[in-house]
C-alpha cells in the first residue's frame, strides 16, 4: 500500500501527485522509456566503478538500466515509489525491485554508485538536500552519484507531476548546501526520446569527499 500521507509534510505531497501519475499509467511509461538509447551515459557513469561494483537504481521506473547494469556484471539493487512500476520492472529485470520512497533511504556506505536518473527531480527543491544527504550517507568513501534534472529553473506541477529543474548554477548552490560531494562532471544534453530533442536535461556525476 502506497504511504500517502508521508508526502504531506514539507510540501511534499507534490511528490504523492506524481506517484499517482505514475501508478495510472505505468504500462505507458514502460513502453517510453524501456528501449531508449541511453549507453552512452550509462557507460559514462560506469566509468568511475570498478567492475562488479554495487549500484543503487533510485527510482529506476521501467528498470531500463538496472537490466543494462546486471547484463555488463554489476550487482545492482532498483527501487522506485511506484506500486504499479515495480510491478512492471520486477518483470522486466528478472530481479526483486523494492517499492520505497526517496525519503526512506537509510543505508550507510552500501553502494559504490548511485544511479537517480530523472527520478529525485520529482522531490521540491525544498526535500532535494535531505535525500541527497541520504545518497552521500548511503554511498561508500569515495562512491559516485549521477542523477539528473530537466534543464532550466522552474518548479511546480506539470501534466500531473511536479517538477524541479535545475541549471548548473542552481545546483551548484544545492551542492554548497548539502556538502560532501565533489563535481566531477556536469553537462547537457537533449531528450534522446524520439520527438523530444528540443527539451534538454542537466547531468552530473558527483564523487563522495
């Protein structure tokens, strides 16, 4: 059962709009995004793991690079918030995918990279620097973190799901406010999805200090 109520404090009930989203059309969601080219990025990211590392997937919707993280050797553990998406990814990656919110991560140094591929952009600007606390506790010395956001400097709800976009500014001052992580890259980049080539997204890999 989905924990509505979690998301009505902070704010965060933003967060519970786009779960619902997510859970009426999940089928959709899955048939969007589960074949879209995205190498280039994921081999980027995995770059900085050595081989056989573990990889948390926060937020990992279809369960597109979770399946791609497994079939190149790396141990990786896939969440989402979504009932219905879990459904789908457990399915799909042949792995038990656990529903849990971003907000409920409380591992300590377990994972030598973090994938939260545009996933924690759904949080209020507001929430960001607690889960990314959470991510740096999560993550071991020295691990690494890509995530992304759609580019600009807008937030609130769209088509049924809130958003926070981020410029490199923007998230160059949510850095200096989490602490604990340095910048490795960041950069941008279109939607690779078919007919969405005029929306652009930030990208960043971070490393734990």
């Amino acid at each position: 059962m989905i924990k509505w109520s979690i998301y009505h404090k902070k704010g965060a009930v933003n967060m519970g709009d786009s779960l619902r989203y997510y859970n009426q059309h999940a089928r959709e969601f899955f048939d969007s995004t589960r074949d879209v080219e995205f190498t280039q990025i994921q081999d980027r990211f995995l770059g900085y793991l050595k081989p056989g590392a573990r990889i948390l997937d926060f937020g990992c919707g279809s369960g597109r690079d979770t399946k791609y993280f497994i079939s190149r050797g790396y141990m990786a553990d896939a969440v989402d918030g979504s009932v219905e998406l879990v459904k789908i990814a457990s399915e799909y990656t042949g792995t038990n995918v656990r529903q849990m919110f971003f907000q409920d991560l409380d591992e300590r140094e377990a994972y030598e990279g973090i994938w939260a591929c545009s996933s924690i952009l759904h949080l209020t600007f507001d929430e960001l620097a607690d889960v990314f606390g959470k991510m740096h506790r999560a993550l071991v010395p020295c691990g690494v973190l890509y995530t992304s956001f759609k580019y600009g400097t807008g937030e609130g709800e769209r088509n049924g799901r809130y958003f926070t976009d981020m410029t490199e500014e923007k998230m160059e001052g949510l850095l200096k406010a989490v602490h604990g992580f340095a910048t490795l890259e960041m950069w941008v980049t279109s939607d690779v999805r078919p007919g969405r080539d005029e929306e652009q997204w930030l990208n960043m890999i971070l490393r734990k200090r």
